[in-house]
C-alpha cells in the first residue's frame, strides 16, 4: 500500500517506479538474514580491486576474528547487488553476545515497571492540542525503573522476548564497540596497530559500516514503523508548529542525537519570546518615527542643510553638506532609540532565564532516558582504539590495578605546543585578513567619499539627482556593506580550510576518551570561529570612529606617510554600521547554510533521479538503499552544534544594534529543526546510537558568552550607540529640555586655514565660510584651549563609565538571582531519582536473599540428614539473617 495522504505522486514514472518497488522479493527488503530469524545488527560493504589480495587477507582475518568473539556474518555476493561489484557482509549479535558486553558496557535495563504517577492534565490544556503529537508517537515504550545490566542476574529483569529485549539501538551500540576493537592480523602475530572497523575503513579494505534502518521513510515495515513515524510526524516541513517526538528520536538514533534535538528545540522555544520583544522594540522605532527631532534637524535645509561639513578624505573630497545624510539618519533611529537601552538589559536577562530552564529541562531528559551518573561510569571509563594503537607505553593504573597504555608527559608536551603554535598561526592568520579588510575600509572609504561627496556639492541641472544618491548611500554606508560582503567571503574560506586543520592536530594530540576527543575540538573550533565571525563586529563596535582625531591633526591606521585616515561615524553615530556589519554576516551564514544542508541534497536527488531512479532494475535491497545513503560522521553532531553557537553569540553579543537577531533566529531555526530531522530520516544512514548525559563542553562555552554578552551590549550602549550623549544634552545642557540644537551641541568647528587646491576660487567665497564642522566635542578656534576637548566631552565619557558600571551591575545581580532562585534540577526528579535508588536496594536485598534461600535449601537436600542437629550454628544464623 502506497499512502497517498503522505506523498503527491505527479509523476506517473515515479508511480510505476514505486509499484514496481513494492514488488520487491521480501526476502531482500528485509532486516533479518536469509532464514528470516536472525536480525541484521551491522553491515559492512566491500569491492575488489587492484589491491585485492592484501584486502582480502585483512577481510579473512577480521572475520575469523569477529566469529571468534561470538558474532554471526552472512555475506551478499556482488552478483546479487545491483552493481555487480559490491560485497555486503552482514553481521549478527547473539543473545549471548549481547548480554556479555551489555554487562561490559553497564547498559541499563528495566527491571521493574514504574509506579510514579503521571503528570495531571492541566488546566487550558485543550489550548496546546494542536500543537501536541499523538501518545504513541510521543510516548514509544512504557516507563520502568532500570539497573546496570548483570549477566549473572538475568532472572532479576524484566526479560520478556529475548529476541527483542536489547533494541536495535543498543544492539548497533554493542556490534560497533567489537568491530572498533577487533583485530585483522593472525593468531600469533601482534601489530596493535591492525585493529579496528576504522582503521580497515581509513585504508580501503571496507567501503562502508553501518546499521541498518528498520524500514523505508515513506512505507511501513514488516513489525517496524519508527522510520516511517518519525518522517510523517517530524521531518516533513509541514509539521513545523508541531513538537518533537524526543523519545521516539532517543528510541531509534540514541540519546546523544536525542539531546541535540532537545536542545535545539528548547532554544528556538525560548527565541520566540526574546523575538517578540525586539519586534516590539523595533515597532517602537518605527512608531516613534516623527518625533525624532535629532533627524528632523539633520534633514532640515535651514539646520542641516546650512551646516557645512569637513572632507571626508584628505585628496579629492569636497565639503559636504550635513544633510545628505538625511536618511542614514532616519535609518539609525529604527535600532537607536530609548527601547534599545531596555532590550539590552532584557536579553542579558534572557540568557539567564535560558539556560537554567535548559539545565532543568536537561535534568528532566538525564533521569526519564537513564543518563544519570552515565559520564563517570562509561564514557570516561571507554579509551579510544587510536589511543590504545597509538600508545605502545604501559603503566599500572592505581584504581583497578591493571596495566593500561599512557603518553609519555615529554610526547605530551610536544604534541601540546605543536598544537597550541597551530591554533595561534591560524588566529593570527584571521587577525591579518581582518586589518587587510580594515585597510580595504580605509582606501575604499577615501575613494567613495571623494565620489559621493563630489556628487554631493555639484548644483545644476543634475542637483535633484546627485542629491538623491548621496542621501541613499553615505560613503560610511557603502563601505560597510562592501567590506562586510568581501569579511563574509574571506570568513568562508578560512572555515574551510581550518576545519581540516582543527581535525589533524586534535588527532595527533591522541586523547585518551571519546568525550576528551570532542572537547578539545570544540575548544580548538570555537576559538577560531569566535575571532573568525566577530572580530569585524568588534572592530566596527569598539574602534571605528574612536581614534579618528581631528582636522589638522588626523589620525593614520598605517602612519601619516600612507594616507589611510582612521574612518569616521555618521554624525548619527556608527550603530547602523554594526548592525549592517551584523545583518549581512549573519544572514549569509544562515542563507549559505541552509544551502549546504537542504537545497544541495535536493539537487543531488533529483539529479540521481534522472539518472536511474526511474530504471525497472533499480531494485535495491534493504542494505543497498542504506548504502547510497550519506555516511553520518562522528563529528556530525559536532558541526550542528556549533552552527547553532555561532548564531547564539550573535543574538547575544551584538544585539544591542539589532533587536530582530533574534526574529531571524527563530525563522532559521524552525527551518532548521525540519531540515535537520528530514537529513536524518531520509538522506543519512542511520548512526550508531550513543550515548551522553548533556551538551558537554557547548554548556560553559554558552555560559562564557553570556556572561560576555553582558559586558559587549553595555559598552555598544555607552560607545556606539548615540543615546548617552543625548541624554547627557537633554538633561544638563539643553535650555528647553528638548533635543532641540542637539546636533549644532555635537558638532566642533575648525578654522579652514587655505582653500583647497579642487575648489576654484568663486565656489569657494560663494559657498563657503572660513570653518566647516566634524563630530567631536572641542573649542572652536580663537578660544585660549582650541581643539581640546570641552567639559560636555568629559561629561558623556563620565556618563558613558557610569552606565557600564551600573548596566553591568544590575544585569548582573538579577542574573544571579535567577540562577540562584531557579535550581538546577526539579524537586520531582530528584525525588524520583532517589526512589529509584531505593528500590534498586530493595529489589536487589531480596533477590539475594531469594537466591541465598534456594542455595541453602538445595544444600540441606543434598546433604545426608544423620540426626537432629544436623544444622550447624553457623547455617542457623545465616538463615536466620536471611530470613
């Protein structure tokens, strides 16, 4: 059956493809080996080639030594795949297998079903109802309490089928930790180096390593249908308002894809509130249009348009009138407004409130999928194969008194600095691209404000024209835009190429466990990203417009001799710039990613559609679709995660300028969820389940950001945004308690000592006065302390410290607060916890008692009865103690 209500078939082609696919021998659309018993837990694909004979003899031995261990392989011919040249080996745990190293790996098990009662329906719950998927999808598998698995105690668990007691997720888990630690060399030889499912990938030998999945996306398989409910319900577009299926994506790709989700969904939750505020924030600005005389005043003819500016450049630039920059100035309110100041203090707020409601939602996921304590006992405790192969070195470890292998501390330190010089050269690598970029601002900047500005101080019949180019694009605007286009291209280059880099030294500094593996990649990655993606917003925030100096006595990035004056703000301040710097650097990365993640892999469909989907022989066995199917790497994960950080710290650090980040973020998040779940279900292989118990290292690098976030918005208030300075003019020097004359108060003068050399001599007396005005608080010449700064100056930069220290300190102190009042785990849960840990006690004292019960009765009938007092004191009182 074809379910028409899921999928539109235009295609008639199409239509007869999928018929004819339903056509297919079971046998081979299967999960089971041939005798239709055994389940498929593993496959690994293989060719021949030019380097058979030493493949092949690596296959033999890895084989025998996977039949050694307890599995059970059954090998597809290349003459049954459907391009006559692939091997399929398929790979089975039995029973005994599994229960073996389910004690090893101290997987957790039921062994008695739950007594805790649900959570009560709640009031207005019919509200939420459309949102809410159906209690099957949302709710797979009963709640029980579970325990370490202990082989030697089946009897104490709740075994019903054994054939499907470890679910395919766990059973995947077990068959990877033996092919990752099985060796292909011979009985008798020892190359430690010759071991592993990774090693035999890296050379060739295998093609592919993966489990299976259960059915096809779009059909339900023989007694399996997670595949299938998780595309309908989570991965198609349309489901968007709807939640996550948590414990269904736990059941069937394992917890740590699990958390990832949770957590990717929480945040996009909690992004709506914070986009709803910047989108008030915005309308304010909108609203509050009119009333912005410090514009009205820039656009008036009879203020502006009298006010003669400097040059914006020492060679080829004109003076300018201060009210060609009319709309850059309507532009800057939008985000530069009173509602600015409020919306920074509330996000410092926010990212408080976010993650501790995370660190409770965690706790909650950590007790209901069995992660408590799991870090410490397992995944700590689990050496990588590379660590194991690369280190020849043995020492006794002084908790369990076995020699296990170590690195040396002299390799260790060596490895460490040539790592560390790695990380530093490629940061400085950044650091050069970003003053290339700055110094592309500085020449680039001269060249557009001598061309704009000409435009601007030309009159005729072309006056209506150049006025309108000079009020839709300032030179501070087009050199923003284009130097942040030409950062987001040079940001995309050097992702690239370090992303490879960040790999090869994680490797040679050999970490020991998987978790230490994935936290100094994470720490090695974010520190680039961090200067890779920010350091032109800081550069625009903190130091553009800062150290510009004044006429006569310009300040040069390169030295005097080069001519690179330092740029200057608009006289609306330099906030528009960072947000522009922001828009584009965000939005192309979310646009770029969205690309890579949805829209290629589309393509590439339909492109392999083209080519043979439609053909009658395209009927592939379960294992074949699964090998067309893209590999899931073991850094995949590693890779959403940090995409998603990235986009945190630019909703958080910058937001100051750019209240709807956060509306963005929301819509690239709800976008992603979708094409996130819809690459796991459709164009993946399916991973091997793994475990972890949280985020790892993402949670203190979240943290640091935030409290980072803190300190960045209230310096972007204070030294970027223009609002302390006209406060500081409203309410000490304004004579009308209004902006009123608030642009003339910002504005200094400088005596223009000779006319310059491209004005002729008539323009110059028509035109101009002896002064033109630049941004800056200083005594206007002929006072006895010219061209030092003025008391106003000295005011706002009190005013400005002043409100770092109090924005800071408030934000700070209700931060706390919240953490404080807020704990990390809920009062239900670690009530749960601790009676769970109860009845693992209670249940495991009576089954020894039970068992030491059946042990002594077994020995009183084995045992000849002579008399009486047969019963020694000693089984007396160890009866009784049982009893």
């Amino acid at each position: 059956n074809i379910h028409l209500s899921d999928t539109t078939f235009k295609d008639s082609t199409l239509w007869l493809f999928l018929l004819q696919t339903d056509k297919l021998d079971p046998s081979r659309d299967t999960v089971f080996f041939r005798d239709g018993v055994r389940r498929i837990d593993f496959v690994l694909s293989y060719v021949d080639d030019k380097d058979g004979e030493k493949k092949q003899e690596r296959r033999r031995a890895f084989e025998a030594n996977l039949e050694k261990r307890g599995l059970e392989l059954e090998t597809e011919d290349k003459s049954d795949s459907k391009d006559q040249k692939t091997y399929f080996l398929k790979i089975h745990a039995p029973r005994d297998v599994l229960a073996t190293y389910a004690d090893v790996l101290k997987i957790k098990v039921p062994f008695k079903k739950s007594d805790i009662p649900q959570s009560q329906d709640v009031a207005l719950e019919w509200l939420t109802q459309p949102f809410r998927l159906p209690g099957n999808i949302m709710h797979p598998e009963p709640d029980y309490f579970t325990y370490h698995f202990d082989k030697t105690k089946t009897d104490f668990f709740l075994i019903g089928d054994k054939d499907t007691f470890f679910p395919p997720s766990t059973r995947n888990r077990i068959v990877f930790y033996i092919l990752s630690r099985c060796a292909y060399y011979k009985e008798g030889q020892k190359d430690r180096e010759k071991t592993g499912i990774k090693r035999l990938l890296s050379n060739g030998t295998y093609t592919a390593a993966f489990p299976l999945h259960d059915c096809r996306y779009w059909k339900k398989g023989r007694n399996a249908e997670e595949r299938y409910n998780l595309y309908k319900h989570w991965a198609r577009f349309l489901c968007f308002y709807k939640e996550q299926p948590l414990n269904l994506i736990k059941k069937y790709y394992g917890e740590k894809i699990g958390i990832y989700f949770a957590w990717l969904g929480f945040y996009t939750e909690m992004l709506f509130l914070a986009a709803v505020v910047g989108l008030i924030c915005f309308i304010y600005g909108v609203l509050s249009y009119d009333d912005n005389i410090t514009s009205k005043e820039i656009c008036d003819p009879k203020i502006g348009g009298s006010i003669m500016m400097c040059p914006l450049c020492d060679k080829n630039c004109t003076f300018w009138r201060l009210d060609s920059t009319c709309l850059s100035s309507w532009q800057s309110h939008l985000f530069d407004n009173e509602a600015t100041v409020f919306f920074a203090m509330f996000m410092g707020i926010w990212v408080t409130l976010f993650l501790e409601f995370w660190k409770r939602r965690q706790a909650r996921l950590e007790y209901e999928w069995d992660l408590v304590d799991f870090e410490e006992e397992q995944q700590e405790l689990q050496t990588r194969p590379e660590f194991e192969i690369k280190c020849t070195n043995r020492r006794l470890n002084k908790i369990t008194q076995e020699m296990e292998p170590y690195l040396p501390l002299h390799t260790r330190c060596a490895r460490y600095c040539l790592s560390g010089a790695t990380v530093t050269f490629w940061i400085s690598l950044i650091l050069a691209c970003i003053t290339g970029v700055i110094a592309y601002r500085l020449a680039v900047y001269a060249s557009f404000a001598s061309i704009i500005g000409n435009h601007k101080g030309e009159s005729g019949n072309h006056k209506n024209k150049t006025l309108l180019v000079g009020g839709l694009i300032t030179p501070q605007l087009a050199t923003s835009v284009t130097a942040s286009c030409i950062n987001f291209v040079i940001i995309m280059i050097l992702n690239f190429f370090y992303e490879k880099v960040a790999i090869w030294i994680t490797d040679m500094e050999i970490p020991k466990t998987h978790l230490e593996y994935e936290n100094r990649l994470i720490t090695k990655m974010f520190m680039f990203q961090f200067v890779n993606y920010y350091s032109s917003c800081f550069y625009v925030a903190f130091f553009k417009g800062k150290f510009v100096g004044y006429p006569g006595n310009y300040t040069y990035m390169f030295g005097k001799w080069k001519k690179f004056r330092n740029e200057e703000c608009d006289p609306g301040g330099c906030l528009i710039e960072l947000t522009t710097q922001l828009l584009i650097v965000m939005a192309g990365k979310q646009l770029w990613g969205n690309i890579q993640e949805a829209l290629l892999p589309l393509m590439r469909n339909w492109w392999s559609s083209r080519k043979g989907r439609h053909n009658p022989e395209n009927h592939y066995s379960r294992w074949e679709q699964d090998h067309v199917l893209q590999n899931f790497s073991q850094l995949g994960l590693f890779y959403e995660y940090l995409e998603m950080v990235i986009q945190f710290g630019f909703i958080t650090l910058f937001v100051a300028s750019f209240p709807l980040a956060p509306l963005l973020a929301l819509f690239n998040n709800i976008l992603e969820i979708r094409v996130d779940a819809w690459k796991f279900t459709t164009q993946f292989r399916r991973p091997v389940a793994s475990k972890a118990r949280n985020i790892g290292a993402w949670q203190e690098i979240l943290n640091s950001v935030a409290i980072l976030s803190v300190v960045t918005n209230a310096f972007i208030m204070a030294f970027t945004s223009d609002m302390i300075p006209r406060m500081v003019y409203l309410y000490a020097y304004s004579n009308s308690t209004s902006m009123k004359g608030y642009i003339n108060s910002s504005l200094s003068e400088y005596r223009i000592p000779i006319r310059p050399q491209n004005m002729t001599e008539d323009n110059w007396f028509r035109h101009f006065n002896t002064t033109c005005r630049y941004r800056d608080y200083r005594h206007p010449p002929g006072h006895k302390n010219e061209y030092t700064h003025t008391m106003q100056f000295w005011h706002i930069l009190a005013a400005k410290m002043a409100f770092i220290i109090i924005m800071e300190h408030v934000v700070f102190v209700v931060k706390f607060f919240i953490a404080w009042m807020i704990p990390d785990v809920p009062s239900d849960v670690k009530a749960r916890i601790k009676r769970e840990r109860y009845l693992i006690q209670e249940h495991l004292h009576n089954y020894e008692v039970e068992r030491l019960k059946l042990q002594l009765s077994a020995s009183f009938i084995t045992e000849p009865q002579t008399s009486e007092t047969s019963l020694t004191p000693d089984k007396h009182e160890v009866l009784s103690e049982c009893l």
